[in-house]
C-alpha cells in the first residue's frame, strides 16, 4: 500500500509540475494513443501545441519509480531490522542476567553461582550447537516433524531474506533471534534440577535435549511443512506466537521428568530452603519481564502493527497475573508476598506467550487472571499434594502456565488483531472458538499433547543416557557442601573478605 501510494503521489507531482509549466491558462491536459506500435505515449494538449512525452522520458519515469520502490523497500527492511536486533539483545537479557539473578536468587547460598552458571553456560554451548546443527533442524526444508541438514554450519544463512519467514528481514537476523529462544528453553528446566545436578551431566544434557526435544518442536511449530504451523499450512495449525508450547510447555514437562527421575534434594521437605535472596530474585524478574517484550512482541518479526499489539497483550497479560497470584495469596495466607508477586508475573507472560499476537488486551487480561491463578493452585497444592521436589517451581509455572495459555489461545484468538486463516478466496476465516471456529481449540489440545509427548519421552531416554556415561546426580556429600564448591570451587559470597 505503502509503494502504490507512492506511486501515486510522484506521477501526480510530474503531472502538475508539467502541466504548470507547459501548459498555458485554459489549456486541457488529456492522454492519447500514440501511434508508435511499441508504447502508449501521454501527449500534452494546449490550444495550438501538443507536446508529445518521449519513450527516453517515459523510461526515466519508470526508473525513478523502481529507485522509489527500492527506497522504500530499504526503508522497511531498516526499521524491521533494527526492532528485530533490538528485540534478539532483549531475549538474550532474559537469560542472563534475568532468568540467571532470578533462579540464583530463589536457591540457598551456597548453590548461588552453579545455579547462574546453567544459565551462563548454555549462552555458550547452545550458540555453538545452534550453528553448527539445530538451526537447520528446526528451519530447514525437511518433513513434517523435524527440518533437514542442508543449513548445518549456516549454509546459506546470509544477509538475503527468506520469504517464507520474514521477507523484510536478513536471515542471518531471523537465525540470531530464534536462537536466543533456543537458548532460554533448556536454561528454564535448570529449575527443576537446581542444586542437586554435576556441572558435566547438565551441559551434556542441555545439548542433546536441544536437539532431541527442542528441534522437532520447533519445526513442527514454526518451521516450513511443520505438522503444527499455522502460518505456513500445517496439518494441525496451532497457534503459538512467540513459544508457548515449543519454549514453556518442552521445558516445564522436561522440568517435572527431571524432579521426579533425579529424586528429592537432600533433607526435603522436612529441612526448610528458603531463597538466600528475594532481592536477586526481585531484580531478575523485573528483567524477564522487561525482556519478553522482545520475546513476544519481536515475534511479530517486523515493526508493524502486530508487534504493537503483541506488547500490549503482554503487558497486560503479566499484570493480571501478577494481581492474581498475589490476590490469591492475600486471601490464603493474609498477605501478599514479594516472592509471590514476581512468581505471578512470570506465569502470566509465560500464559500469554503463545496469545500475544492474536488476543485483544482484555482478553489478555483474561488469560493472566487465570494462569495467575491456576499456576498458584499447582505451585500451592498439586506440588504438594504429589510431594515431588520441583526446587523452583519450573513446572508449576513454565509447563502449566504454557499448557493453559496454549489451550486459552484457542478460545480467545481474533482474526481482527490477526487474519492468520485465510479461504481460498482470500477472505479472513475465524480464528478462535469465541469468534466461531471450535475447531482450533482442538488443535491446540493436539499442539500440547505433542509437545507433552515428545518432552517426557526425549527428556526420559536422554536422562537415562546421561545417567549411565557421566552420572547425573551429585553425591550427598557434595550436596551438603554445595554446589558452588563441588563443582566450581568458589563461593557466591566470601564473608571472610568481606569482613576483613
């Protein structure tokens, strides 16, 4: 719309500009067919001249127009760009330091640095892995459920856009930004396992999961001829924005396989662990949420509209989760806590992740009220009444909260904040269950079943792998010491320096 407008604008200033000049008072502008077999030249009209527009004029029109259209073209591909750099430094931020200040805050003292270092070490061996093979397994042309290998070592990846994805973006800026998503994921099951798991069996572990359940995934989600693409025709068209079953739901079940096949921590639940600090933890939330803009509204891909409504479906989202979780509390322990609070905000942008650009701000509001209080219920209750040792809630909040929110996407997404379904005319088609289509609510109940099914059975064989040729689990005695000594030989905190 954009070139066609300019277009316009540009032959209308010629013409005036022409007429202006050439054209004597009461003169008449008018086209004729001009007798040269090869064109149709405009002829300028004046009570006693007719001035004819030669093809060399006609052809320098043209070839200002095509400047004009790669100007523009340029233009967009500029401003893309730069929200698009913009928003992968933002995803990258939600790892470290957000997800690593908040998950090293909520541990005890003495596992502090182990706990950040998940997060630290998967920055690293998640980019290497990421370039030399996940990339093309997740993006390249392959079949319906895992990509080929014919972009490993980024074959191919240049600075020319694919239309299949981003048309106005460089692909090596598309590959960049999802693999700071590929980054997060396996960093966000790090919860699960927290202060109980050697340094060596989570970085072998993390790299194959990345391959073995974080690949299929996202092809099947996102990538061309995946099962699950909704943009791109897949058999079972499921919405997910920015990730919520490809990020939350893989690494939250991944998370409750983890808790359960590593066994409880050391003198849980009858010795109480409390966070060593609320405050890192206070910090690193804001982070997150700060962050997941770029997760959720840089998933729009471009800096159009649509990344516009993605942000603010998020941030009302999170809000209303945060007041959820918080009200929740407030009513059962009689009063609000910091710790709850962050907890909720969390949940709720996990909830609106695979919404975000397809709801409405109220119905995000929806959406975050109820995963505030659900994910409260499985973090206060279910936790409890199972008894597994969860150490930070990754699965209460990541995989119930990206399980509702996939599932709530389904009933509350509106062709009006994004046409997605198209017939074959070309009209808009419904696109959730309270706009008329039904059916998409049972496609999502298939995207998560996959997602669920292929996170416990990749998530079991590879911890069963790990098991065997490195071990998994530290022994009691180093997990009495901590993890920081055992397996770094430093300390978060030296008292004796700091006193001295």
């Amino acid at each position: 719309m954009n070139r066609v407008l300019a277009r316009i604008f540009v032959c209308l200033g010629i013409c005036l500009g022409i007429s202006g000049i050439l054209t004597p008072a009461g003169a008449s502008v008018r086209v004729l067919a001009h007798p040269h077999p090869a064109s149709q030249l405009a002829v300028l009209v004046a009570p006693d001249i007719a001035l004819p527009v030669t093809p060399a004029a006609i052809q320098a029109l043209q070839d200002h127009l095509a400047r004009l259209d790669q100007q523009v073209a340029s233009a967009q591909m500029s401003a893309d760009n730069g929200w698009m750099l913009v928003s992968a430094a933002l995803v990258l931020m939600m790892t470290g330091p957000g997800l690593a200040l908040f998950y090293g805050g909520l541990v005890r003292r003495k596992n502090v640095l182990s706990t950040m270092m998940h997060s630290f070490a998967l920055m690293g061996i998640v980019t290497i892995v990421w370039g030399l093979l996940t990339y093309s397994l997740c993006f390249s042309a392959g079949n319906s459920f895992i990509g080929g290998i014919h972009q490993a070592f980024l074959h191919g990846v240049g600075l020319a856009p694919d239309p299949d994805y981003a048309p106005t973006l460089p692909l090596q800026t598309y590959m960049i930004y999802q693999l700071m998503f590929a980054i997060i994921t396996p960093a966000l099951i790090s919860g699960a396992f927290a202060e109980r798991m050697k340094f060596s069996a989570m970085a072998l572990f993390t790299t194959l999961w990345s391959i073995v359940v974080y690949t299929p995934m996202a092809h099947m989600v996102w990538g061309k001829g995946g099962f699950l693409n909704a943009a791109l025709g897949g058999r079972f068209p499921t919405l997910d924005f920015a990730g919520g079953t490809v990020v939350h739901v893989t690494s939250g079940v991944s998370a409750l396989v983890c808790a359960l096949y590593l066994g409880k921590r050391v003198g849980y639940p009858k010795e109480h662990m409390p966070p060593h600090s609320v405050v890192l933890s206070f910090i690193g939330a804001c982070m997150l949420w700060v962050g997941w803009f770029g997760f959720n509204a840089g998933s729009a891909l471009s800096a159009g509209t649509l990344a516009t409504s993605a942000f603010v479906a998020t941030q009302f989202g999170a809000a209303a989760a945060a007041c959820g979780w918080s009200l929740a509390e407030w009513l059962r322990n009689g009063k609000p806590s910091a710790l709850g609070a962050i907890s909720g905000a969390v949940a709720g942008l996990v909830a609106i992740t695979p919404a975000a650009g397809f709801v409405s701000p109220m119905s995000a509001l929806v959406i975050g009220a109820i995963a505030g209080l659900f994910c409260f219920f499985m973090v206060v209750k279910v936790k409890t009444w199972f008894g597994y040792d969860d150490s930070l809630d990754a699965f209460g909040v990541h995989g119930a909260g990206g399980t509702i929110g996939a599932l709530l996407t389904g009933i509350f997404a509106s062709s009006a904040i994004n046409p997605i379904f198209k017939d074959a005319q070309g009209r808009t088609l419904p696109s959730g269950v309270l706009e008329g289509n039904p059916h998409q609510l049972l496609n999502q109940c298939v995207g998560v079943a996959i997602a669920w099914a292929v996170s416990i059975v990749g998530t079991l064989f590879l911890l069963k792998f790990v098991d065997l040729v490195v071990g998994l689990r530290v022994s009691p005695d180093d997990e009495r010491e901590g993890l920081d000594i055992s397996q770094h030989g430093e300390e978060g905190y030296d008292w004796e320096i700091a006193a001295s």
